[in-house]
C-alpha cells in the first residue's frame, strides 16, 4: 500500500518551491474559494486522476470535504493569501496549493511523508460534478459481485486481491483488498467496455482502470502516486479468499510476550509493565499518523475504547512516523490524536522502516503491515496477531473485522 502526508511552509516560498506559482500584486482577486461541487485532477504517474471535493461554510469559515463514494472527509484547515489558497489534509502532512481564478484552480498536490517528498500538478473546476465521464456510453460491463484479483509489480512480483464492486447503471464504487490492508473507498464508472475507479483522501491518489475481455475476465492498469505502476487482471470467484490476517505476522520461538519502552506525547517512557496495564487485556496498535489504514482503525478504536475501558480493556498506540526527530514525530501523532479524538495512550516507537519497526518489537518475526494489531492476554501474554486492517469502504469485510475483534476481546476478558 502507498501511504501519504504533509509539513508547513509559508504560502509565498512553498508555492515558489512547488512550480513556480507567484504571490499576485496587490490588485489580484481573492483566495477564497466559492461554494459548490468541484471536480479535481492531479497527474498521477502520468494520467490523469479525477476526484471530487464540495466547499461550503461551517461554524463560520469555509471547508471541504472529499469525497470518495460514501466517505465524506473533513477539511477544515483552509488559508489564503492575496490569489491563492492552501488545503491541509486534515492529519497527513500533505496539501493541495493553489491559484484561484474564479471557477478554476491551478496548482499543485504536494506530500512530505516520503524519503523524497515531491509535487504533482492539480488543477479543479466548479460545477463539474461528474467523477470521470459527463456521458459515458451505455455499459458494456456487469461488474457487481467479487473478483479474484492479481496485481504484478513493474519488477515482475505478483501479489493477491480481492476486488468487490458495486455497479449502478455507469456509475461504480468498489475497493480491493489485500493481505495487508485495502485500498479504501473508490469511485468511478463503466464505460462502455471499460471501467475506471480512483481515489484521493490526502494521502493517497489512485487510479485504476481495466477493459473487459471476451472471456469474462478483466485486465488493466493500477497508477499510484508520483511514479507507481502495476497491472493487474480479474476473474469472478466468489469462493477466493486471502491468506488468513491472523497468520502472517507471529511471534518469533522462544517469545511469548511483547516487550518495549517508549516515549508518550510527554516523553515519559511506558512499557507493559506499567501499572495502567496489569491484570488487563491489552490491544496494541502499530500505527502511523501517515498511513490511511491505519487512520481507519483508530476511528473505530477510539470509539471503541471509550465504551469498552470499563471492562478492564486498555489500547496502546506504538506510532512509527517519518521523521527520525523525536519533535517531529510527536507533532503528527498529537495532530491525529486531536483530530480523531483519541482517547488511549500513544507512543513513539521510531520511523516507519519495517526493518527498523521489527527491530524495535525482536518479539516479532517481522512487521507486514501498518496497521498491525497485538492481542495480550491479562497475563501479559500475545494470543492472536492481526496484520492490516479492513476499513468500512469494505463493506462486509469491515463487519466481519468488528466481529471477530469483539469475540476475541469478550473472549479475553471472560479468561480468570
């Protein structure tokens, strides 16, 4: 999965060091954005990838929202200066900066969350509401239902998915998931012989697109990003199934606990052998505020937590973030815990490198996937690992996820 984010420059040198967008003479027009339904590309690998964001006032001031099927995301850190207009990403370190020119906007996407943090060109028009075709042609596809699905890397790696669409007439919402996560809510459409589906919350920016074949099968193309590319092809089989999440990441022989010492958003050092966590069941989540999967597991921890804390239940959050400064990396996990409300303790526990993440938790024979989530028993002892995470954009898996995770807990806490 690709993750993205975002760091704070003034408006003037960032738009200077994004392509070359000037600060305006004092007679340019306002920044300010008008309300209504826009339609957004960003050069995404070199296609364009549309998505569609609304602008409208709230208690006051203006913010978007992104739109991606069901999913609605709040943005609501807009600033402007003389022409121009910035949109944060909400918790990823990510932006899109732009010129206003009444119903349009020029601009670009930038993220920071990489070893190499890059721009992509985006551009947006008012009014437009469609997400890629204003008339498609009638579709030649019937795509609802569930896909056995096979990415291949440019490098030649096959990886597998499981695509579930859901087609109304043109229009198409769907997801794939993966062994370590999905790629959350996608719309698009059918036209004609061909389908296209893409996404953008602020971190990612995906286009996928396939052409029917004769013998029922799909195959297309799956861009991502700055410079990702895949393949893939698709086939019904609604008997496939992934390998299971519970298997995937385990404890290494000799190991039956999971032990760490690291620093919360104050700098005091915890561990699990801190008073908080003693005699309880305890679900461990290894995050990061960059990662959007990981952003749709804390919105149902967090919930979760509130109701379930009484049981003699605690949540850890071990953050692995970008930047090796321990400032930095506490500023974004603070900005994730203020935005999505987040009730349990959250700590530090080093950059995002899988490498360095396992060398950080030996316990474990390496670290698939962000989110990764530990169970541990009120012993103090790992009972079940779960790799990734089925966000809601997966419709039944995600129910399935819930359930699963209430039945372990319920079966956890019953345990003298």
């Amino acid at each position: 999965m690709i993750k993205n984010a975002f760091f704070r420059y003034s408006l003037l040198s960032l738009f200077s060091v994004a392509g070359g967008l000037q600060a305006c003479s004092s007679s340019s027009t306002s920044g300010e954005l008008k309300p209504g339904t826009w339609r957004g590309i960003i050069e995404v690998s070199g296609q364009e990838m549309p998505f569609n964001f609304t602008v409208s006032e709230q208690g006051g001031k203006q913010v978007a929202h992104l739109i991606n099927g069901e999913e609605k995301i709040l943005i609501n850190e807009i600033s402007h200066s003389q022409d121009s207009v910035r949109l944060q990403m909400h918790i990823f370190d990510a932006a899109l900066i732009a010129k206003v020119e009444g119903d349009k906007l020029s601009g670009r996407w930038e993220r920071k969350d990489q070893a190499q943090p890059y721009s992509l060109p985006f551009r947006a028009e008012l009014g437009n509401t469609s997400r890629f075709s204003q008339n498609p042609a009638k579709p030649a596809l019937e795509v609802t239902g569930k896909w056995e699905v096979h990415f291949t890397e440019e490098e030649g790696k096959t990886y597998p998915a499981i695509g579930e669409f859901v087609q109304k007439g043109n229009q198409l919402t769907g997801t794939f998931l993966t062994t370590t996560g999905d790629y959350r809510y996608l719309q698009g459409e059918v036209n004609g012989n061909e389908l296209k589906l893409s996404a953008f919350d602020g971190a990612h920016a995906f286009l996928f697109t396939a052409t029917g074949k004769e013998d029922g099968t799909l195959a297309g193309d799956f861009y991502a990003g700055q410079s990702g590319h895949e393949t893939w092809t698709a086939k019904r089989n609604d008997a496939f199934k992934l390998a299971s999440a519970d298997t995937l990441t385990y404890l290494k022989p000799g190991y039956e606990r999971l032990d760490f010492s690291f620093p919360d958003l104050n700098g005091k050092k915890v561990s699990l052998s801190d008073p908080q966590f003693k005699g309880k069941v305890v679900v461990a989540q290894i995050f990061g505020s960059w990662c959007p999967n990981c952003m749709d597991e804390t919105k149902f921890l967090a919930p979760w937590y509130e109701k379930n804390k009484s049981r003699g239940v605690e949540v850890v959050g071990l953050g692995y973030e970008v930047s090796p400064e321990i400032d930095k990396a506490k500023e974004r996990v603070q900005k994730m815990r203020d935005r999505l409300n987040v009730p349990y303790t959250l700590l530090i526990g080093g950059t995002k490198d899988k490498e360095l993440v396992a060398k950080s938790l030996p316990a474990l024979n390496h670290v698939l996937s962000f989110p990764t989530t530990i169970f541990i028993d009120k012993q103090g002892k790992v009972r079940k690992i779960h790799t990734g995470f089925s966000g809601p954009g997966t419709g039944k898996y995600y129910e399935e996820f819930v359930q699963e995770f209430n039945k372990t807990i319920d079966e956890l806490v019953a345990e003298k």
